[in-house]
C-alpha cells in the first residue's frame, strides 16, 4: 500500500498533546460514523497505532507524539492516492485545531 507521512508542529507539552489526541478518532467516529467501520486504535505513553476501514478500503498507521511535534505515518489504499494531498490536508488541519 502507498504511504502517507503528516508532521504537524505544537506548543502543547508532550503528555497534553497526546491526551488531546487520543480523542481524535473517536471524534473522527461521531463525524464519519457511517463512512468508517472497524475502528480500532491502541495507545501507549505518546504513541498509538490505529486501523479502520473507510467506504470498503481498509488504512492503518502510527500517530507518534514529540515534544514539539505529532508524526503520523500510515497507508493508503491506491484507490485513495488520487486525494493523498486532499486526505494530507485534511489531517493537518484536523490536528491544527486540537492542538492549537
């Protein structure tokens, strides 16, 4: 599967941003919820992996929480990779607003 890479710069301490970010796919449920299957996520300390399935295509990834950053890396089905930039942008500004 192609893989998509979103860095996303903050000024939250490491532990505040990741509590702020363990909501964002529970919120991206509420939102999505009749588009998004399978959710299924798991966190440690500052990291988490996740996996879901969106109109019949299945992505997963790592979301990965530094002191001045959140890295997340995942895959893309190919089907998607003709919005790779609409999906990339989509999550910058996503995690913009929760960690703003």
């Amino acid at each position: 599967m192609p893989s998509m890479k979103v860095v996303v710069p903050h000024e939250l301490g490491q532990d505040e941003a990741a509590a702020r970010l363990k909501t964002l796919l529970e919120r991206v449920k509420e939102k999505y919820g009749g588009q998004i299957n399978n959710l299924q996520e798991n966190w440690g300390e500052n990291s988490g992996d996740f996996s879901f399935s969106a109109m019949g295509f299945k992505t997963s990834g790592k979301i990965e929480v530094a002191a001045g950053e959140v890295r997340i890396d995942g895959s893309l089905p190919i089907a998607a990779m003709l919005f790779k930039g609409q999906i990339e942008t989509a999550i910058r500004d996503q995690l913009g607003k929760i960690l703003a």
